[in-house]
C-alpha cells in the first residue's frame, strides 16, 4: 500500500506543468555574467561593474533543484536511505553534473588555446597589449590541469595566476558542496529543514566578516577560498527556498494574495537591479542574495502575473545552450573585438564609393573598445547587443557539434560494444 502511494506521488509530481520562467531567469543571469566579463576589455564607466553577484542566482537554483530530485526520490521509498545509498547518491549528482560539463570545457579550452592567437590581434585586460602566439598557447595548455581537474578556487588549484576559464570556479564549488548537500539531505531530510537556513545565516555573515568585497571568490578565508563559502551559502538559501516552496505550492491563493505576491516579485526585481546596474563592487551586494531568492521562489510558485507571462517555451530552448555561454563567452570578447575591427576596415575601405558601407560604418562607429585616439570606450548598447549574439551562435554551434559527435560517433560504437557483447554471450551459451 505504502509503495504504491509512493508510486501516485511521484506520477502527481510529474503531471505538475513545467515552470520555463526559470529558464528565462537562468538565461538573463547567464547574459549578465557574459556582459559583467565582457567590459573587463572595456573602458568606463560599465553597465555591471559588480554583475558577478547574478553568479549567486545559480547557487541558489541549484540547491533547489536538488532538494527537488532529492523530494522526488524519497517519495518512492518506503525505507530510510542507508549511509551507502546516500553516497552513491552523492557520486551520482556529480556525474551528472560533470557528463554535460565536460564536453563543453575541452571545447572551451581549445578554443582559447588553439584558435584565439589566430583571431586576437592587441587585445588584454584594459586595452593593448601583446599578440598570443601559438607556442606560448600551446605552454599554457599543457599545464591546464586545474582545468581539466575542476581544481580552479579550491584550495587545492589556489594560484594568483590567471585561468582561462575563469567560470571554472562556480563549478568547482557547485560539485564540492552539492556532493556534500546531496549526501546530508539524503540522510537528514528533516533535518536539513533546520539547518539549511542556518547555514545561509552563518555563511553569508561569515562573509562579509572577513571579506571587503563582498563577491570575491580567490580571497582566501582561512582553510577555505571564498568560492566555497559562496558555495555553502548560496545554496543553503536555495535549499531553504525549496522548503518554503514545498508548503506552499498546494496553497490556494486568493486574488489579493496573488496581486501581493506580484508586487513582491517585482519589488525584488527593481531592488536587484538597482543594486546591481552601475553599482561598484562593496559590502552591501549581499543584500543581492535576498532578492535572488524571492525571484527564483516567485518562478517556481508561477502564481504571479510576471511569473506567468514568462512561462513560454522559448525560454527553454534558450536555457539549453546557458551552461555553453557560461563556459565560453569569457574568451569570445576579443573575438568579437578582432571581427568588428575587421568590419570596420572593410566598410572603411568602401565607405568613398558606397553609400550604404557608410552608413554600416557610421552605424558601427561606437562599438569596440578603442576609438581613434586609442582611449578605452565604455561598452555601447550594440557592443552588448552583437556581443551576446556571437556568445549564443558559438554556444549553439558547440552544441550542435557535441550532438553530432554522441549521433555519428559515441552511438554506433556503443551499439558496436553492446552486440560483440551479446555475440560473446551467445557463444558462452553455446559452448556451455
């Protein structure tokens, strides 16, 4: 009886409809951490000089995202989860964190190893600098191994030295402590109701106790790099949030209370951008956290007018290709700076003779980093624009690339492997 309640709770969990407003938020923080990145090659003053903390929106969905699996499972038990089960448990949330993961970081890196010196012409940090040349890519490639291992932030990878891909530290972090929630909310779920909360409260004060900016992730902090302690925090809240959505999904809200919770949605929604859009890095970005939690509580509930409006499906196709931006876009800015160059002397050359390469070039005037006197520009509206669009067509090719790969090649050699197995085991058969 008991095992077939559980079976009716796990098929109402999978009626409930899809919320795709979480897509949409993931694939608007994943746009401002590439914008937030992009003007490091950009003069002053920038749009999102402290846009790192949309960072803390994936920490927080991912510790709801995991209490869901986590929910969904043991609604199907009937038994309480050995020390064992909670393990493998725990070594599965990493695999299935690192499978999609890895793919897309080799990619990545070659792409900043091997094809970036042939693209980037002056461009580093701030301005001019020198041109990357091959042999010294291929130097730094082979001491990647922080890369390669996800030790990027950890104590264990901590050098002062730069990394090509410097998103890397969020995923070391997400994988360390999600390995570490998904085992302790495995074994302690009720628990995990208490102590959740409490070590969101205890991590984020112990912060900004010993941090001066508030979104460092390479500042040590003791034992521990402040990725980590991001880590722990961030995705405690997000546990947290789950808990107050698990009481009150099943709430029947009245009108009012639903004009309320809009009100709330967007009030979190102005404050987060008010804090965020021309705001330098400092003590008070904490207060970012809050309101990253009511948004992402508001687009699972869906019960807000905002939430609602945003749940289409577009928004999930988009939030496909979001983990290959995060991945990628860093070393795309000087891409796109080298190709706008090489628009703007093409259209240069033929602006005397053709009225519409003039107009293209005047169009394209403000974008790029370095005017005629070579001063650093701010970041325009079109920079952002053009620069957003070369991050999703690189993501999607690199997606479309990894598909064919697991089409044409992984596929036909599993199914090679599994029928010289089955032969293997006819002809034991056989024999026998």
């Amino acid at each position: 009886m008991t095992g077939s309640l559980a079976v009716q709770q796990d098929v109402l969990i999978k009626k409930r409809p899809k919320v795709l407003t979480v897509e949409f938020w993931r694939f608007l923080f994943t746009a401002l951490v590439c914008i937030y990145h992009g003007e490091f090659y950009f003069g002053e003053p920038k749009l999102l000089p402290s846009g790192e903390s949309a960072v803390e929106f994936f920490f927080v969905l991912s510790g709801v995202l995991l209490m869901i699996s986590v929910s969904r499972d043991l609604a199907r038990r009937t038994e309480p989860v050995t020390p064992e089960e909670a393990r493998q448990k725990a070594v599965e949330y990493v695999k299935k964190k690192i499978l999609p993961i890895y793919p897309v970081l080799l990619i990545a890196l070659i792409l900043h190893f091997f094809v970036y010196p042939f693209t980037v012409q002056r461009y580093t940090f701030g301005g001019w600098g020198f041109k990357p040349t091959f042999l010294g890519q291929l130097k730094a490639f082979m001491n990647s191994e922080w890369e390669f291992l996800f030790l990027v932030g950890t104590p264990f990878g901590y050098n002062e030295n730069t990394t090509p891909i410097v998103p890397m530290w969020f995923l070391t972090g997400l994988l360390i402590v999600g390995y570490i929630y998904t085992y302790a909310a495995y074994r302690h779920y009720s628990f995990m109701k208490f102590l959740a909360p409490l070590l969101g409260v205890l991590g984020l004060t112990y912060f900004t106790l010993n941090s001066t900016f508030i979104l460092d992730f390479y500042l040590k902090m003791g034992p521990f790099p402040a990725g980590i302690v991001r880590a722990f925090t961030s995705m405690a809240f997000g546990m947290t949030i789950f808990f107050i959505y698990d009481r009150l999904k099943d709430v029947k809200f009245s009108t009012v209370g639903r004009i309320l919770l809009s009100l709330l949605e967007l009030y979190a929604i102005y404050r987060f951008f008010a804090l965020t859009v021309r705001q330098d890095i400092g003590i008070d970005n904490f207060r970012r956290t809050v309101y990253i939690m009511i948004i992402v509580l508001m687009a699972f509930l869906n019960m807000t007018l905002f939430s609602r409006l945003l749940n289409r499906r577009i928004w999930h196709h988009l939030g496909k290709i979001t983990l290959t931006m995060y991945l990628v876009h860093f070393g795309l800015v000087p891409v796109y700076l080298r190709l706008i160059d090489i628009w703007k002397a093409k259209l240069g050359a033929k602006a005397y003779f053709s009225p519409p390469a003039k107009k293209m070039l005047e169009f394209l005037s403000d974008t790029g980093n370095i005017d005629r006197q070579f001063r650093l520009q701010p970041m325009s509206v079109k920079d952002i624009i053009f620069y957003l669009i070369l991050v999703m067509a690189a993501a999607v090719l690199i997606q479309l690339l990894i598909f064919a790969v697991k089409r044409f090649a992984v596929r036909p050699l599993r199914q090679y492997a599994e029928r010289r197995r089955l032969a293997k085991e006819a002809e034991t058969e056989a024999s026998v």
